[in-house]
C-alpha cells in the first residue's frame, strides 16, 4: 500500500481531495514541508480556483513558483493562469480544428469554447502537473485541490474526453474537407486522444491519493460516495486523514460532549475503512497559518515515521 510517508513506490504526486472545509489545504501543506525537510526538493501546487496555499504560507500568490523554505516551493494557479496556459498550448490546435468548418474568429472561439467546455480547464490541470512531474524538477508534488465535487471532475475527464473523441474520425470522414486538411485534423484528434489517456495513466500511475475527512455526520456519510464515485473512474484512495479529532478536554463538559460524538463517527470511519491507512490530527486551538504550526500537524499525519 502506498503510505504518504514513503513515496518510494513510484507515485510522485500525493493529491489531496474532500469535501470543503475539512482541512485539504492544511494537509497538504503540512505534508510538503515534511516532504521538503525528509526526501528532498517538493513542490506544493494548489488548482483550487480559490486558493488559499499560500495564505497559510504567509507568502505572495503566483502561478511561478516561489520559494517557501529549505527545498519546497509553492505555486497557485488561478482560474485565470490556467486559462492562459490552456490558450497557449491547446487553443490555437483546436481552433484549427473547428476553424475547418466553422468561420469563427479566434477571442470569440476561445472564450466560447473554454467557456462551455470546463472539463478542458480540468484536463489542462492534470496534464500541467503529469508535466511538472515529469520534469523531475521536483522530488514530490504536493497538490492541494478544489472541494471534491470539482476534483471528481478533475479525475473524470480524461476518460470523458477519450469517449467522446472515439467517434470522431468517423464524423470527420464524413465532412466536405478536401483530403489534405481532413488528414491534418484526423492528426490532431488522434493527438488528443493519446493525450487523453496518458493523462488518465497519469492519475492511476504516479498519484497517490489522500482523502481527508472530519468526526461529522455529513462528512462521514459523504465519505462512502466519494470514495465509490472514486472507484468508479478506477482510483482508489490510499489514505484517510481525519481531522479536527478532539484530543484535550481539559475539564471542559462543552469539549466533552463534542468528544463523545466525534468518537462514534471516528469508531464508524475505523471499521468501515480498516483497509486503509488511517491518521488522525487533533483539532487546535487555532487556526493553522505559518510554518511552525504547519511543522505540527505534519508531525501527527507521520507520527509512524
Ligand atoms: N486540525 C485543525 N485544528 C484547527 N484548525 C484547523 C485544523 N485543520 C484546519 N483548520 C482550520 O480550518 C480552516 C479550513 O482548513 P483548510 O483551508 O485546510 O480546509 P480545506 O479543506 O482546504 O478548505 P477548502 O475546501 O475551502 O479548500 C482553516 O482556517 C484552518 O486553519
Ligand atoms: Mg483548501
């Protein structure tokens, strides 16, 4: 089983995914600077569309990455950058795709088409990171993403856009192009096609996923949907963090009573999933901002270590 404090089994990249709120962008965070400080140069990347990485790293956001510490950098790419990076490398191919039966001027296709067709933002987001990864600029990617409904998506469309992009030769043959122009976006098509799936080998291979979690109800039950809805595009989470475990009363019959409830859903979470890795991290008194209460959660999510 992959365990996030061993990346050694070929999977580079640890994804963090759950429903929102429940301490995504804290793990993540607290995994990279572990990362960093054990095994070497991480990158932590956040495509959450509102992100708050580097927020709780206290430094400028940007879509470059920027030095954080001793071997991690961090980058956050907007709704915006992803557009742009979209632009240059997909848009002008498909245009000339669609510009080859429909007079269209560029701006308005590309505005159009991104505009329709989010999935493209998502499949773009899985291809920049495979190509991150790739350049093994990086020891470990970190990647903090969006609450789950839109990373769901995320991991959907490669598998979507391949279906879709399978009858397509079949329509194209049919189109009034002359020979020469049909074979050049046949090309393309097939390009994409192939993209497709080596981004999809791309999530199966080299990401690790980690779902975190909180004692709730709604979280809880929520918990079983995401990992079946995982299973049915064919990943498997390898670990469960959860979150925001109350640990100290101190006295407290407030904090107590919470207690008492947490621990029913934290027993459910322990035999429904006994399969899994499961850490948790106690609830604290503050919010978690900067690196020295980064460097403490992460010493409970590797407490095994
Ligand atoms: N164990 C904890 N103890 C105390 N506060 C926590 C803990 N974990 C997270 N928090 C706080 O809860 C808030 C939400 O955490 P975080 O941003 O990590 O959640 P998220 O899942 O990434 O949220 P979103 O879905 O909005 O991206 C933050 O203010 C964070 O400091
Ligand atoms: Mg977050």
């Amino acid at each position: 089983m992959f365990d996030i404090s061993n990346a050694s089994d070929g999977k580079w990249v640890t994804m963090f995914a759950g429903k929102g709120g429940v301490g995504k962008t804290t793990c993540a965070g607290a995994t990279a600077l572990h990362r960093a400080s054990n095994s070497g140069a991480t990158l932590v990347i956040s495509t959450d569309p509102t992100p708050s990485l580097a927020h709780i790293f206290e430094v400028a956001r940007g879509a470059e990455p920027v030095r954080v510490s001793e071997g991690l950098s961090l980058a956050e790419l907007g709704l915006k950058e992803i557009k742009q990076m979209w632009d240059k490398k997909f848009g002008p191919e498909v245009y000339e795709v669609f510009s080859s039966f429909v007079a269209v001027d560029y701006d308005e296709f590309a505005e159009f088409v991104t505009s329709i067709l989010p999935g493209l933002h998502d499949e773009f987001m899985v291809d920049y990171i495979k190509e991150l990864s790739q350049t093994q600029t990086y020891e470990h990617i970190v990647w903090d993403t969006a609450p789950m409904g839109q990373t769901l998506g995320l991991l959907e469309t490669p598998a979507m856009l391949r279906e879709h992009l399978r009858p397509a030769p079949r329509i194209y043959s049919r189109l009034k192009l002359g020979s020469r122009t049909r074979r050049s976006v046949l090309d393309i098509i097939k390009g994409w096609e192939k993209l497709s799936g080596e981004d999809m080998e791309f999530l199966r291979q080299g990401v690790s996923f980690v779902i975190v979690t909180i004692p709730e109800a709604l979280a809880v039950e929520q918990l079983d949907g995401i990992l079946e809805e995982m299973g049915r595009y064919g990943f498997s989470a390898d670990q469960l963090v959860i979150n925001n475990v109350i640990k100290e009363i101190g006295g407290s019959s407030f904090l107590q009573a919470k207690a008492d409830q947490q621990r029913g859903y934290i027993e459910r979470l322990y035999q429904q999933y006994s399969g899994m890795k499961i850490v948790e991290v106690p609830l604290f008194p503050h919010e978690i901002k900067g690196l020295e209460r980064l460097r403490k959660v992460g010493e409970y999510l590797f407490a095994s270590d």
